[in-house]
C-alpha cells in the first residue's frame, strides 16, 4: 500500500487546508467522469481513501503512530500499543526501528494499564488528567445500489455487526479484583526473546497487577459483546461506483465517554439491463416497429424521472440518437446530463405473405444501394 502522504502529494506535517487543497484538486483531476484513463477510478478510490484517514486528526494521529496497521477495520489502538510493548522488548527498543517510542518502553517496564495510568511519571495527577478517552473504532460496510437509487439518491438499510458496550456487566468486564496469577500482581513478566531478557507488561493483566475475581460470561471480561444493528444509510443523488459515504458516529462505540467511531461506507452500483452511464450521460434502446421508424410515432417512454412522450421523427433508422435534455445522470456541481435513446426497428415475427409483400414494397423508397459505403479497405 502506498504511503497516504505520498498518494495525496502532501508533506508529513501539512496542515489539514492543505490536505483539503490537494485532495479537490487531485479527486477533480481523477474523478472518473472526468477522466478517462483506465486506472483514473482506482486513483480517485485510492484519493479519497487517502483523504478519509488524514482529514480526521485522531485517525491521521494512529496513522502517523501506527502506519498501515491503522487502516484495518476496528483496529483498536491501545491493543496495538500493549502488543507493541511486549512483542519488542530489550535492546531491540533501542534499536529504534519504526514508530517506537519511549513511552510506550517505559509503560511496559513499569507496568500500567494504558498510556501513563499508573506509570510512576503519572502518580500525582489528577484522574482527569491521566484518564483516557477511547474514541471507538472506525468501522467499514459495502452497500450494492442499482443504477435508479444512484441517480435519484435515496435510503438503503444495512444490517451492522459491531462491538457496543457490553449489557450485562455494562462494560467493567467482571466484579471484585484479586491479585494476577501469572505475574503475582506486580504487572510485570520477564521476557526471554532472542537469546535477550527483558522485563515487558504481563498480558493477562496488562500491567494493572490484578484480575476480575468473577469474569464477566457475556463478554469473557472484555466489556464489549457484538450486537446486530439496523442502520439507515442515505444515499446522494450522483453517487459514483467505489465512492466512500461517511456516517459520523455509527461506528463502534467509544469507551470512557469518547466518541464513537465512523461508519465507512463503500458504494458499489449494479448494472442497470437497459439503462447505460457514459459519464454524465444515459444511454438507452428505444425498440420501435418498422411503421413507427418509417413514418414517424409519438411514443411513451420511461425514464427515470417517470414516462415521458418522446416523438420519434420520420424516416429514422436504427442507431438514431434522440436526446432527452437534463434527464441523465446528477453532476457534481448541480445539472444533470442527457438521456440518449437509441432507436432500434424491429421486424415483426414471422409474417404472412401479404405483409411480406407490403414489407418489400418499403424497398422501392430507397434512393440507392443501402450497404453502397459499407467498404472494410480504405479504397
Ligand atoms: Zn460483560
Ligand atoms: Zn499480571
């Protein structure tokens, strides 16, 4: 995966007008109906994905910690920062290497539970200070919309699994505390990893030292159950295929009073069997019969905005384009495009020999050869 500084031309350290600029700029460049490069849709999903991470601060922040990893689908960062603690200990910490910092050694050589809660640097603050408000996870969802609720907009349902609190323990996990077995309640364990020793946080306790005396059943002690959620997702008018709808707040749920998470929602729009898109433009096959295209009709017609009467003049042949103004497909900026229909005679099933012969009559109109220009080489 491409660095998300590098996919948006930004420096690490842009402010977010910054980031804003360059992404309108870069996303009208690539918008796919604007840009008909063969990779210029993967580029402009590969844009926004970028500009969903680093337009939020707290997301950009794991990003800047934790790079890639961030980008999974509820990545909780506390666990990533007890793993990382305990899965590099001693001198490889040291070493530098990749995002580590020296907090996070620390926290794991003196035990406690989170980012300063009970470190020795820590002690004499307020609770207020030292609590941590857990914003919830980002969540991901893909909906499949047909090309009418593309071009109308409209609400689509969608049945979500998430972690919420947990109701039977309401998120503590257990009762009663009792000293943790496996590091007998100092927090800490040894560790003995490439022929190196080191002191890192014990895991089943995260360094708190101690252990629900009765875990929570419904949740194994973890303060979180996943629960089915029925969530209404609207849909713009103009929406595009890959596009990502953001719903604020409908992800998974905050701990310690922060903000629940974002819902992230991946369009995908099927194909319609009549209707099709060319950029801003539909395009449609209008069947019509022999009489009709020869001697001109007035015919009802559906479009998505309802049937409308379109008059089909005279003497049209098959391939005509006859154009709808303003019934095609929204634009950005407000407008929509054309609806083209396309005029396509057909002959009647088999017919009797009078209305053969009334048919062949027709040939008589022709001025000339009809496949005259129909030549392959240029000559
Ligand atoms: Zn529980
Ligand atoms: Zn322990």
């Amino acid at each position: 995966m491409r660095n998300l500084y590098e996919v948006l031309g930004v420096p690490r350290d842009a402010d977010q007008a910054a980031i804003r600029k360059a992404f309108r700029q870069l996303a009208r460049q690539c918008h796919p109906d604007v840009n008909k490069a063969p990779d210029a849709e993967a580029r402009f999903k590969e844009i926004n994905a970028a500009y969903e991470v680093l337009s939020d601060e707290q997301r950009r922040a794991w990003y800047d910690e934790f790079g890639d990893a961030s980008l999974r689908t509820g990545f909780d960062p506390e666990a990533a920062r007890a793993w990382r603690a305990s899965a590099r200990p001693g001198p490889e910490v040291f070493g530098g290497g990749g995002g580590v910092d020296l907090e996070d050694l620390f926290s794991s050589l003196f035990g406690g539970g989170g980012r300063g809660r009970g470190s020795p640097f820590a002690r004499g603050w307020n609770q207020e200070t030292v609590s941590v408000r857990r914003r919830g996870p980002d969540m991901e969802a893909r909906i499949e919309i047909d090309l009418l609720t593309a071009i109308r907009g409209g609400d689509v349902r969608l049945s979500l699994r998430r972690p919420e609190t947990c109701r039977v323990c309401g998120g503590t996990g257990g009762t009663g505390r009792q000293t943790c077995p496996a590091c007998k309640g100092s927090g800490r364990r040894t560790s003995q990893r490439f022929g190196l020793r080191a002191v890192v946080r014990c895991e089943e306790c995260a360094g708190s030292g101690s252990v629900f005396a009765r875990e929570c059943a419904a949740c194994g002690g973890s303060g979180r159950t996943m629960a089915t959620h029925d969530v209404k997702v609207h849909v713009p008018a103009g929406v595009v295929d890959g596009q990502v709808l953001r719903l604020k707040g409908l992800g998974g749920e905050g701990r310690d009073g922060g903000a629940a998470g974002h819902l992230l929602v991946t369009v995908s729009i099927r194909p319609h069997p009549f209707l099709r898109r060319d950029g801003h433009d539909l395009e449609m096959d209008l069947p019509v019969t022999i009489g009709e295209a020869v001697g001109g009709a007035s015919v009802c017609v559906p479009t998505p905005d309802g049937e409308v009467r379109v008059r089909i003049p005279p003497g049209s042949s098959g391939g005509q384009r006859l154009r709808l103004r303003g019934r095609g497909f929204p634009k950005p900026g407000g407008g929509r495009g054309d609806l083209f229909l396309v005029v396509r005679p057909v002959a009647p099933p088999a017919a009797d020999e009078e209305i053969v012969r009334t048919a062949r009559s027709l040939d008589r109109a022709y001025p000339g050869d009809v496949r005259a220009d129909l030549r392959l080489d240029g000559s």
